[in-house]
C-alpha cells in the first residue's frame, strides 16, 4: 500500500470517528469513571432562557424564573410556571459539578445528541451531549462532566417533571431538585395580559418592583396621613405566568376625586402609561388627594387598574384628612386632687377625628398639633385652674377600639373643691378651629375627711350579688379624687353573710368619681344582719355600720312553715272548743 493511499485512508477513519463522536454520543469511559468535581448539586442544574427566534425558543411559552436561576440556594423545586408546547425543546445545562441523573416522567424525552446545526448555534457556552449517556427508553440521561447540555423534547400534552439525582443512576443516588413542566398543545395566550396571573398591591414605596408573591403592605400612620401618596404596585403577567413581550397600555382610574397617576404623580382622576409592567421592572399607580379641590378633606377612593382595556382588579385606599373634631367622654375625665397631682391622677382621655370619622394621631410637634391651653370655661367654680392636652403616644391610624386615645391633664386649686365644665379647642393645620364637647372636669384638695356606707338594697335572696358603696367627702364636702385609697382602715370591711367577689381588699383600693364600691355574693343563710366599712379618713375615724336582711324568696313549703301552721291551727282548735264549752254551760 502506497504511502499516499495510506494518508487517505487514515483520513477517512479520522473524518469516520469524528462523525460517530458527533451523531451517537458515545460516552466517555474515563469521565463516567472518575470525576473530579463530585456530584450534581441543587444548584448545578437549570434551565437556559433562550432568545426570541432561535430554534429552542419556538413552542417554550414561559420559563420560571426559578427555574433558569443558576444559584437556588436551598430550593429544591422549581419551574412550576415553566410551560412549553407539544414538540418543543428545553435545554437543561449542568454547572460547576458533573456527576448526575436526569429522569423524566411525563409526555417528553431526552432528543438524541447533536441536535440540528441551528440548535447548537443557539447554546451559548457548553457543547451538547459531551459524557452524556441517553437511556434506551430516553427517558434518563447520566451527565459526568462539567457544563453538559440535554435537550428535552415533549412529545404530548400534559404534566412532566424532571427528576435529578446526585449519582450516576436514581437508584444509587438522592434526589437533589425537581423541574415541573406542563406540556400544552400551543402557547395561546402568551404575550396577552392573563387578570389572573397580574399582580396589584397596595405598597408604600413606587421603587417596589411587584413579584408573583405580593401582597397588600400595612401602611404606617405616616403613609397614610394627610397629603400622603399610597402606591399601588402592578405587576402584568401572561397566561403562563411570563413576563409581557410588547408594551400595553396601563390605565388607572379613581373615584371620589382621587389624583391617580401610572408611574408619575396624578394630575387627575385618571392616568394612563404605556409599559411591560414586569418582574424586571418597577410599575406603580400613584394615588393621592386632591387638597385644592377638598382641602382638608379624608379620601376614601377605590382605584381601578386596566391593562389593554381589561380590568386587572382595584383596591380600596384611604387617605386621611386633618382634625375636623375633638371629642372628650365624660367616662374617661378622672377626678383630680389640688395636692399630689399627676399627669395620671389629674388626666382625660380625647379622641381626635378627621371629617370622615377615622381617629388620627396627632404629633405634638407637628404645625396644626393641639396647643395645650384651654379654649373657654362655662363655670364659675374656680377649682380648675388650667386645662391642657399633654404629649403622649396615641393609638395607631383608623383604630376604633378606644385603646391608646390622647390624654390630658388640668391643674387643680389646692384650696378649692368643686366641678366646672371646660370647652378645649385647637387650630389645625388648614387654620381651622376645632372644639370639643363641654365636659365636667371635678377637684378635690384631697384626703377623706367624711364618709358614708351604704348598700344597694335593703334584703336580699341567697345567691343574689350585693353592692356596697363607700362614699367619701373632703374637709369642704366636695368628692375625693381618684388618687384617694381606703388606707388602713380596709380591714374593718365585714359584711355578715355574705362573700367577697374578687381579690381581697387592700390599703390601696382606690376610690373612683367620689366613691369605693365592693361586690358580694349573698350566701344561703338568712336573717338580719349589720355589714361595717370604714376607710382612713380624718374626721371620720370609726367605722360605719349598714343593716340588711336575707330571705329566701322561694315558695316552697318549709318544714318550720308546716309546724308553724299546725301550732295555729290547735290553737285555733282549743279556740273553738273553749267557747262551744261556755255556750253548753250558759244553756244549762
């Protein structure tokens, strides 16, 4: 054989064996055998986003973005929005790790390797197939190399999931990841805006970039407050939860009057902007008042969202407006005391409320904050001497439950007792007057001088609840506060025949709006008996006595009922026999 024709046909054999590498993927003994990276990990497999027009993104309707992330951290499950359609291809790509199994279940199948020309050129890093190994039902493949892709082909309509393994067969390895795929007939509804998969959320910031997982923030009182702007994040996604391709036009609207605006502060009811309104980029609808048209005024406005015409869904937003009211309940205006006074002793509660009737924080500091002097008294009694609204922490925005309510606090004369009926009022914001109810505010110069004890009937059931009421008087007759405590004068309580409810009298029990009430429960045992309190005062320094009864109100016949009727009834006998014995006698 001559040396040229030897030439030729080492050639051939080498073309020959570079066309078997290239069409039947043998596998590589060496890198099946050792490999020097270890084991597929949960974050050494995804699946690569292709670009639009190239012949692995024809069919692929939408891939989770979970899915085609390169680091998962500790995700286990993945690409359950990722949706293809019948006979189209996924490229799934190994990374730093190489030892590996990838087991389908479903209508799909690993396609044989190479893939067409226009595929490879497709794949941007990695040749395909290289140590790969394709099982003889295609439904497994072994990858024992670094950056190896596979090409998953669905062959029917329904749901397939990926399996991978960390060893060269499942049966040997673990299950590190799981990719969910569904196979449809065609990706119909991709790039038109799907209501059900679109995202609105109410958000205090417009920089929030809206996700599949979104929901409504809980807004601070200072997001909400007066002249404040509340955002609405959106989020537009497809029928197979992608994002959007092509810009849509993005319209909102508000009523009530609402400035609603789509990525830019409104100007009126209504703001349109054309835009994608994805997950890589931040949308919001801008809500706010219109304070020149209603200055002042609460907002509550329901803000529609459309996309394309198509309604995406609203929220109800409201906006608070500036104090319109001040209201004081006379429940909550302590009696004071002209000595020892406290912002706690000598204290009401207020409640401050917009137009609309939300209650509102109102900051001390703040420009329209309640001033602390008293508008107007309605009295002559002079025991108040001054009224104000102290600094304090109040309850959070469009709290109804009464908790955390403004406190006040008013001075009393240490010399005066008395009541007087006090007018409070403060400028908002917009400069306008704002005044409260007329509430009774009460001084006492403190400590009980005289008292009295009385009950709240005079005979009682067994097992009725019995009231008995301390009421204590100054040196100048006006009500104690409600500092004032029983003193050591508490353990002269006693109330014969009956049981105190709740926990036990103390020194420093303390009196409310001029008196000190205790509850009992009547006992069984019935008949006359004289109860005694008697808290430390000056004048007074004996205990006080009360008189009740106890009787059974039952109809029922007792035994001492029975042998009193009987005594009666032979005694009404020895009547009637006395006298018929006179009648015979005077016969005779």
């Amino acid at each position: 054989m001559s040396t040229k024709t030897l030439k030729k046909r080492i050639a051939l054999v080498a073309v020959s064996a570079l066309s078997v590498g290239l069409l039947t993927v043998a596998p590589s003994p060496v890198a099946n055998a050792t490999n020097d990276n270890g084991a597929l990990t949960v974050n050494d497999i995804r699946i690569v986003s292709q670009a639009a027009g190239t012949t692995l993104a024809a069919g692929v309707c939408a891939v989770d973005s979970v899915a085609s992330s390169q680091v998962l951290g500790a995700a286990a499950i993945g690409s359950t929005a990722t949706t293809i359609s019948v006979g189209a291809k996924l490229e799934f790509r190994t990374g730093t790790n190489g030892l590996g199994t990838l087991v389908i279940s479903g209508p799909a199948e690993w396609a044989g390797q190479p893939v067409s020309t226009s595929d490879l050129t497709s794949i941007a890093a990695g040749p395909v197939g290289v140590a790969a190994t394709i099982s003889s039902t295609k439904k497994s493949v072994t990858v024992a190399d670094d950056a190896a892709s596979m090409i998953l082909v669905a062959t029917g309509a329904g749901a397939v999931t990926v399996s991978v393994y960390n060893a060269a067969t499942a049966a040997t390895g673990t299950l590190v990841k799981s990719f969910g795929i569904t196979v449809v007939a065609s990706c119909a509804g991709a790039d038109a805006v799907s209501v059900s998969n679109s995202i609105l959320a109410v958000s205090n910031s417009a920089a929030t970039q809206a996700t599949s997982t979104s929901t409504d923030a809980t807004l601070t009182y200072a997001e909400q407050d007066y002249g404040s702007t509340v955002y609405i994040n959106v989020l537009l996604r497809d029928g197979f939860k992608a994002n959007l391709a092509t810009d849509v036009v993005l319209q909102a609207s508000g009523t009530n009057g609402a400035l609603v605006g789509v990525g830019t502060a409104g100007i009126s009811s209504n703001g349109v902007a054309a835009t994608k309104a994805s997950s890589s980029q931040a949308v919001a609808v801008y809500v706010s008042q219109d304070t020149t048209t209603n200055p002042g005024k609460a907002l509550t406005t329901t803000v529609t969202v459309s996309a394309n015409g198509t309604v995406i869904g609203t929220k109800t937003i409201t906006i608070l407006g500036l104090a319109a009211s001040i209201s004081v309940p006379q429940a909550d205006v302590k009696y004071g005391t002209g000595t020892s006074q406290t912002t706690t002793t000598n204290q009401f509660k207020f409640i401050v409320r917009d137009d609309a009737g939300n209650r509102l924080e109102m900051a001390p500091a703040a420009t329209g904050a309640i001033g602390g002097t008293k508008y107007a008294t309605t009295s002559g009694v002079t025991a108040v001497t001054t009224v104000g609204l102290r600094d304090t922490s109040y309850r959070s925005p469009l709290d109804n439950s009464g908790a955390g309510d403004g406190a006040g606090t008013f001075t009393c004369s240490s010399t005066v007792s008395g009541s007087q009926s006090v007018t409070l009022g403060f400028y908002n914001a917009a400069l306008v007057l704002v005044k409260s109810n007329a509430f009774t505010v009460t001084c006492s110069i403190g400590g009980i001088n005289t008292f009295s004890v009385s009950t709240d009937k005079a005979t009682y059931s067994p097992g009725e609840i019995a009231t008995l009421t301390i009421s204590g008087k100054d040196a100048l007759g006006g009500a104690v506060s409600d500092a004032t405590t029983m003193g050591a004068g508490y353990v002269n309580l006693s109330m014969p025949g009956m049981t105190l409810i709740g926990a036990a009298a103390t020194s420093a029990d303390t009196f409310t709006a001029g008196v000190k009430t205790y509850k009992f429960r009547v006992d069984q045992a019935e008949g006359s008996f004289v109860g005694q309190a008697q808290p430390t005062a000056t004048t007074d320094d004996a205990a006080k006595t009360v008189s009740y009864s106890i009787k059974s109100s039952s109809t029922a016949v007792t035994n001492a009922d029975v042998l009193k009727s009987i005594v009666a009834l032979i005694a009404s006998i020895n009547k009637q026999i006395q006298a018929l014995q006179k009648l015979i006698l005077a016969r005779r």
